[in-house]
C-alpha cells in the first residue's frame, strides 16, 4: 500500500516530468499534438483545483452563519450573490449578451462586478499616496533615487507632468525602457533559475512538500 | 432609457460610494458591498468556468465528436476531490504529482530558452554599429537600441545579479558592482511605484467619471442622492457605535 501512497504519486511526477522536459525537443507532429492534448487535459482538471477552492470558501462562511458568529450576514450576503450569480448564469449558459441584448448575467457583470472591481483597487490609490508619504522620505542615498524615479515616472505619464517639464516623458521612457528593463532582466533571469532547480527537484524526487503531509 | 440601464447606473453608483467608504473607516456599508463583490466574482468564476471547462472541453468533444480520451483527465480530476474522503485523501497526491511532474516538465526548457537565454542574447548586444561599412557608436538615450544604452543595460543586469550573489563576499570590485546594483535596483523600484500609483489613479478616474455621468438627471442623479444616503448612514453608524464603543475603553 506504501507504493500507491507514496512512490506511485513520486513516479508519476518523474515520468511526466522526464516526458514533457523531452517533448521540447523533438519538432514531430506527435509530440506538437501530445503537448496540445496534454494543455487541454490541464485545464480540466484546473476546474476541479477551483471546486476544491469554492468548497473551502462555502465551508468557512456556513459555519459562521450555522454558529452565528459575529457577521454572519455578511456571510449571507455571500451566498446569496454567489448562488444568484451562479443560477441566472447557468439558466442563460454563461452568455452576457444574446443577439446584442445585454442579459441579467451581463448586467450583473457591468453594473455590479466591473464598479465593485474597479473602485476595490482605485481606492489603493489613497493607501499608495499614504505609503509613500511614510516610506518616501529620503533618509539615505537610495531612498533618494527611488522617489526621484518614482516622481520622474508619475510626471512622465499625465499631459501636466510633461507640460510642466518637457523632458520628463522622454527620461519616463529611458528609464522604463532602459534602466527598469536591465533589473528586470536580472530579477528574471535569477527567477527563471531557481524556477528550474526547483523543478528538477520536484522531478527528481528531492521536493515533496506538493504531496502534503498526513498519513503515509 | 431603459429600466435596466436606469437600475444598473444606481446600484453601481450605490456600490462604487460603499466601497469608497473605506477611506473613512470599515464600516458595514464597506463589508456588504466587499461580501457582494467575493460572491458575484466567485459565482462569475464558476460560471464560466463551468461554460468552458465542463461545456466546452468535455462535453462537447466526448457527446459531439466521440473523444473519450477525455475521461483520464475527468478521472484525475476526481482524483483531487479524494481530499473529502479521508480514508481516501491519499489518492487526491496522484492528481498533484500529475500536475506538479507536468508543470515541472514543461517549465525546464521553456524557462531555459525564454526567459534565460533569450534575455541574455538581448542583452548582450555589439557595442558598436557598422553605418555604411564603419563601426559607429550610437549615443541617444531615447533609442533603446543605442550603444550607450546597450552598454547601461548590461552594466545594469550584471550589477543586479552580482547584487544577489552571496557565494562571494561583497568586498572590493564585488562590492562596487553590488552597489551599483543596489541603484539600479532603487530606480526600477521607484519606476514600478510610479507607474502602479498612475494605473490605480487611471482606475479612480474611471469611477470618477462614471459617479460624474450618473450624476446626470436623466439617471435620475444617483450619485448625488446616494452620496447623500451613504453619508447619513455613516453618521447613524458612527453615533449607535460611539456609545459602546466608550465603556471598553474605560
């Protein structure tokens, strides 16, 4: 039993590891259309990976409601949008618009999800502002560098900042194009690095934290 | 105008001042439009997931055309839903090592060639052009393609991955080039912190605008009457929590 709870899962990894790492290197139709099946069967079984996320949101806010913890309506209110969406989207199969109507799951969509959306990350507008006021002051050389950068970009992306100072769209431009890119090129190579020992390790065996604990 | 569009413009207007209460403080009004927000996005997330996975990638191949190789992936699927059985929450690693052994298989060479050797072939580029048959040195700035600023760029990545080298210590010339990183470093940082504070304020505007439009009165002017509501409701709220809010204090 051992085999089936611990070695199995193991081989499995390193076979389909050792198979899709080869796959890349041979340009035969076979091996186009096994990666191609092999993305489609990725996305099936993502659908279930989201099954498993809902059912811990719907576990967590039913047991505040069936305890009453304090804010258990908003729980409420939870299920309730969550099953009201998932009702008029299935009876109308996932459309937002039906011969160029909007339908009751596209009005959800715009008048509903795209404000909530929209004002949820523009209100961290203010806290970015709050956060630079700490954290901007220059107290040394870098802290300096950074809020000039930072102020050169926010000038070079509005009419006014490039009315007031004509230059700065063109250093906006510089650094992000020239400077920002060579960090960014580093910080990637350096990622793409540890994503690869990372996964000749899973590969190999070496890392098993995907397994999970428990039981043998 | 339709009824739809007149509905839709005061619920977004009301939900748009709701989630703005934020910035007073959190506030029921805040966490009933947050709650709604999580429940509708969740229900539109498996909506269409449902539209392109169950409809789309499986039932419509295996009834329509006949693929039933479908079914391995349906069955390791499956495999991850074991995790409910816990007698049988071993079975839901096979679904994983699938995934994991997949993931990791395709990244290797992937991660390799894109993202490692290309970055490095770009970057290490001549350090001076042939214009008419004689080696030039380009000196704009405003040309990303330059000589000088092919030369910045790879002061800049060198410097930045010398920074994160810690085999060696940082002293002498290793240190002048982590330093030099650490700079490099600051303005990309600064540079991403400029340019994120202007997309946020892009999206404020965007609000903005519509709370301007439906201010209108062929909405019937919801912004105005529900600033209004949501300001009243704030204030009742503040004075009912005032009250308890003391004798803890105490």
């Amino acid at each position: 039993m051992i085999f089936f709870r611990r070695q199995l899962p193991l081989l499995i990894t390193l076979v389909t590891g050792i198979v899709f790492a080869a796959q890349y290197y041979v340009p035969h139709p076979a091996s186009e259309e096994m990666l191609t099946t092999v993305t489609k069967w990725l996305q099936i079984i993502g659908g279930f990976a989201l099954v498993l996320g809902v059912t811990s949101l719907f576990h967590i806010h039913a047991v505040k409601i069936r305890r009453k913890e304090p804010g258990w309506g908003y729980s409420f209110v939870l299920y309730a949008a969550m099953l009201g969406t998932i009702a008029i989207g299935l009876w109308l199969e996932g459309k937002e618009t039906i011969n160029g109507t909007m339908t009751a799951f596209g009005w959800i969509y715009n008048f509903m999800m795209v404000p909530l959306q929209g004002t949820m990350f523009a209100i961290l507008a203010f806290f970015i502002a709050s956060a630079a006021y700490r954290s901007f002051r220059a107290r040394s050389r870098e802290a300096a560098v950074l809020l000039i950068a930072a102020i050169i970009v926010m000038m070079g992306r509005v009419p006014l900042g490039e009315y007031l100072v004509p230059i700065s769209g063109d250093i906006t431009q510089w650094i992000l194009n020239v400077l920002n890119a060579s960090v960014r090129r580093a910080i990637l190579i350096g990622v793409s690095l540890g994503a690869v020992a990372l996964s000749l390790k899973i590969i190999f065996g070496v890392e098993r934290a995907y397994l999970g604990g428990g039981k043998e | 105008m339709s009824f739809e569009l007149l509905l839709g413009a005061w619920v977004a207007t009301g939900l748009t001042l709701f989630i703005f209460t934020f910035l007073y403080e959190d506030n029921p009004l805040f966490k009933l439009a947050e709650h709604l927000y999580v429940g509708i996005s969740v229900g539109y997330a498996i909506v269409k997931t449902y539209d392109t996975v169950i409809i789309r990638l499986i039932y419509e191949p295996m009834v329509k055309q006949g693929d039933w190789s479908l079914l391995i992936p349906l069955a390791i699927g499956m495999l991850m839903l074991a995790r409910y059985v816990p007698k049988a929450t071993w079975m839901s690693r096979i679904a994983f090592a699938f995934i994991v052994g997949v993931g990791s298989g395709l990244a290797i060479p992937r991660v390799v060639s894109s993202f490692i050797l290309k970055q490095i072939e770009d970057t290490v580029r001549p350090l001076a052009s042939m214009v008419q048959g004689s080696p030039t040195f380009t000196y704009s700035l405003t040309d990303p393609g330059s000589n000088l600023n092919a030369i910045i760029l790879l002061i800049g990545m060198v410097s930045v991955l010398f920074y994160f080298f810690f085999s060696i210590e940082h002293k002498g010339p290793v240190q002048v080039a982590a330093r030099t990183g650490i700079l490099f470093l600051m303005i990309a940082f600064g540079a991403a912190f400029g340019y994120t504070v202007m997309a946020r304020m892009s999206l404020l505007i965007g609000r903005l605008t519509d709370l301007i439009e439906y201010a209108e009165p062929r909405y019937g002017r919801p912004s105005l009457w529900l600033a209004a509501v949501t300001v009243i409701g704030l204030v009742l709220w503040s004075m009912k929590r005032r009250p308890q809010a003391e004798p803890t204090e105490e």
